[in-house]
C-alpha cells in the first residue's frame, strides 16, 4: 500500500475555531504522511493554538480574491489550461455556475486554477476540509491534475450547502468522513454509494489535558462570595445561541449567586448590551479569544459548562462542538440542547441535561437544578469524562484516516497516549 501525498484544502489557516482540524494535521504529520496546506484565506485570528507551533507543513495561501493578484491567477490559467482534465473542470465549473451564479462560485475555480498550476509534482491525493468552499476548489483542482480527491465533511458546510452540489461532488470523490452520526445519515441518502459516507469523530488528544480531575469546591449558589462559576466557549454567532443563554440567565432564581464566563471571538457588543439590558451585566466575564492551554485551564476552574446551541433559518449549526467534549474531559457537568450529535455525546440525566433548542425557560429550570446541586455536577461530570475517555480518543479515528492514506503503522505517541480501556 502506497502512501499517499497529501494537498491538504481549507477555508482559512490558522483558526483559533477549528482547532479539530489543526489536531488532525498534527496527527498527519506524526504519522510520516506527507503532506502540504492549501488554503483558501489568510489568518485573521490574533492568537494561536499551541498545536499550530508543532506544525511543521508548507502552507500555500491562494487568491482570497481575484483582483488581489489578476496575473496569478491569469499565469495559473495559462498553465492550467493545457492540462489534459482541464475542459471537463471547466464544463462542470460551468454547470455548477450557472445554477449558483455568484461571485463566491467564481472565485473558487480561479483559486482552482492556481492551485493546479502551482502544486508540487509529487501530490499523489487532494483532502479537503468542509464539503462546500473548500470541496469545491479541491474538486476542480483534483479534475484538472487528474488526482484523486477525498473530504472531512463537518456541519455548516453540509446543513447550508445545496442537495445537488453534494450530491455531485460525493459522486466524483473516492470518500468521505463526517464527524457524528446525524451527518452520515444525512448524507448517506445523497450518495450514490453510501459506503462512501463515513463515520470518523474527531476526539480529543488526551495527552493534553490533566490526567486527574481537579478537586472543586461543592459551590451550591447560597454563598456570594463562592459563586458557581458557568463557563462557555463558543464563538458570538447566531447558531450558538448566546441571547437565548443570557436570557436564561436572568431568569435564574435571584436567591442563586453565579458568575458567567465567555471565551470566544465574534462581536460581543449586541451580547453585552443584552446583558446590561437584562440586569446581569455584573455577573458577565467576557474573555474574548483564547488558546487551547487557557480554554482547559478555565474547564479545570468552573463548576458548571454551558452551550445553548440552536439552527439557524439557513441550516447552520454545530455538529458535535469540540468544546463540550473537553468540558466533559474536565469533569464538567453539562447543559446543552438536544440538536444535531450533541445526544451523541450527552445523554440526558447521566453526564448533564439536555433541553429543546431556543428554549430559554427550560434552559434556565436546567441550569438551576445543576448550580444548586454539586453532587449531582461531580457525578455527571466524572461520568462524562469517563464517555469521552471511552468513545472519543483522536487517536482512533487518526489510526483509521492514516489507513486511508496508506499508512498501516501506529500514528506516533498512540501507545503512550490512549485510554488503557482502548
């Protein structure tokens, strides 16, 4: 079995959001697969995760936009064109434009021009990130160069994407991998071969995080000077429900004494003016971005994690936040909403509590009975940090993509960083 040399295709490079898919290049590379990073926007993140310090890879950064750099992208066409694929990419671009005849659209086959023309030889396979921008370019690409291509498939990109575009791009790719349950189902019923669509969760690398579970105090939220810290990680957009979260807050019994921490970046100003709307401004941290180090250390502090997800009107949501995973890593209780693979990892009742989408009131009656509580907090969350050690180690899934790129050998430090009961 060959090993294959990977075009690694994303959105954006580095992103403090998508730290699952920086884990997972990091376990390409421990796993001796070459591999380069094409990606299709510029940082814009001030801050970095310290897993993107261990990657070692060359980065390629392509036209964001057209008018940026015109004689690439027209140098890119010169070459691109004599390839032997080129007029099949150029008919289905084509086809695909004129049912979706936006710039966005357009600017995906320019950047596919200069990635054919300017990847190295010796690539042997086209990965992408996400089944909608990123699949887009890797597919034009992957026709002009006649390579085979292959994608990770996540949440937004297949919930606001349109049946005909994944249906048509599942066809052409030799696989696909989606991180939860809900996805493979989703998308099985569009493939014309659904042993194409696979399971492959992204997990957490358990060698970062502490292997003891800190000792908390049993904080009840009688005391005003030990409030029930409730900590949440997630960016300040729609699908993550924060409105529906501060409003649940005020709803709190006002003999309850909390402190609320957000991480995340986004704009927090319509969230902060909510919050001072509502009378709990006080009892609101807003930490903005933070690494992966300081995202544990604050799981490793609070009493209680909080995730208020939701769809929006356009099909967005999470799939399975990697945020919940690692509170759950930390013996941390949780409260979220049962949408899209959240059940897949939280079972209501046994490591925390589950309530409908946009449903401030039952958000609120969960958070309530979780904050005055401690022993049931500590018991949930032993029990989550016992599902995550169990169903969600990064490195199972890694084993089974190195299969995929060839290689058959143990993905570095499995042995020593596994679960024993894996």
């Amino acid at each position: 079995m060959t090993c294959d040399k990977l075009a690694i295709v994303v959105k954006g490079y580095p992103r403090l959001s998508e730290t699952f898919i920086a884990q997972e290049i990091l376990g390409i590379q421990q796993a001796g697969i070459p591999y380069r990073i094409v990606s299709l926007r510029h940082p814009t993140d001030k801050k970095r995760h310290p897993v993107h310090e261990r990657i070692t890879a060359e980065i390629d950064y392509l036209p964001e936009y057209v008018y940026q750099e015109p004689m690439r992208v027209f140098r890119g066409w010169l070459k691109a064109r004599k390839m032997p694929g080129y007029r099949r990419a150029r008919n289905i671009w084509w086809q695909d434009y004129r049912r979706d005849r936006t710039p966005n659209r357009a600017r995906r086959f320019a950047q596919a021009l200069v990635m054919a023309a300017e990847l190295p030889d010796d690539i042997t396979r086209i990965y992408a990130h996400f089944l909608h921008t990123p699949a887009s370019v890797a597919r034009y690409t992957a026709m002009m160069r006649g390579l085979p291509w292959c994608c990770s498939a996540h949440a937004k990109d297949i919930y606001t994407s349109e049946d005909w575009d994944m249906r048509e791009k599942l066809a052409d790719m030799d696989w696909l991998v989606t991180c939860t349950k809900a996805n493979v189902d989703h998308l099985q019923k569009l493939a014309d071969d659904p042993a194409k669509v696979n399971l492959l969760y992204h997990g957490l690398d358990f060698s970062r995080f502490p292997e003891d579970l800190p000792d908390r105090m049993p904080r009840d939220g009688r005391d005003p000077e030990h409030p029930v810290t409730i900590l949440s990680v997630g960016r300040l957009v729609g699908k993550k429900g924060y409105d529906d979260l501060l409003r649940a807050l005020a709803d709190l019994p006002k003999n309850l004494h909390w402190r609320f921490v957000h991480i995340g970046g986004g704009n927090g100003d319509k969230y902060k003016s909510l919050a001072t709307d509502l009378g709990i401004s006080d009892h609101c941290d807003w930490q903005g971005p933070r690494d992966q180090k300081e995202v544990i250390a604050a799981c490793q502090s609070a009493d209680l994690f909080v995730l208020a997800s939701r769809v929006e009107q356009d099909g967005d949501r999470d799939g399975l936040p990697n945020v919940l995973m690692e509170a759950q890593l930390c013996g941390l209780a949780a409260v979220s909403t049962a949408i899209s693979a959240i059940p897949e990892l939280i079972t209501d009742g046994l490591n925390g509590k589950l309530v409908p989408e946009r449903d401030p009131k039952s958000l609120s009656l969960a958070m309530a009975e979780l904050i005055a509580n401690p022993a049931l907090r500590d018991q949930m969350g032993r029990k989550g940090n016992e599902i995550v050690r169990r169903d969600f180690s990064f490195y199972t899934g890694m084993k089974e993509l190195a299969h995929r790129f060839g290689v058959d050998a143990p993905v570095a430090g499995t042995a020593a960083q596994q679960p024993a009961a894996e």
